[in-house]
C-alpha cells in the first residue's frame, strides 16, 4: 500500500523576526514615553509616527 504524501511546508519569510521585533519595539516605546512625559498629546504624535516609520521600513523589507 503506498503511503500518501503530505503536503510540503513552506518555510516562514526570513523577515518575519524582524518585522515583530520592529512592532515590540514601537509598543514598548510608547508605554515608556506615555509613563516618562505623561502626556497623551505627546504619546499620539510619536504613536502616529512610528506607525509610519515602521510601514515604512517593513514595506521597504518585502
């Protein structure tokens, strides 16, 4: 009886560490910044922007 075979795994994208590093980091980040200044206004401007940063980089990383 032949055995059937399985289908073949493909291996996760090389980039996938770093865009998780990437978005640990800008969250990390903004807690500090929120805990250090207290301000909400200054934490939505930084969030705003390393949201674009960070597209920035993983979009330049495909």
């Amino acid at each position: 009886m032949a055995k059937e075979k399985s289908p073949e795994r493909t291996p996760p994208a090389p980039d996938v560490g770093a865009a998780v590093l990437v978005v640990n980091t800008v969250v990390a980040g903004l807690g500090g910044l929120y805990v250090t200044t207290g301000s909400v206004a200054v934490t939505l401007v930084a969030a705003g922007s390393s949201a674009v940063l960070s597209a920035a980089v993983l979009w330049r990383r495909r």
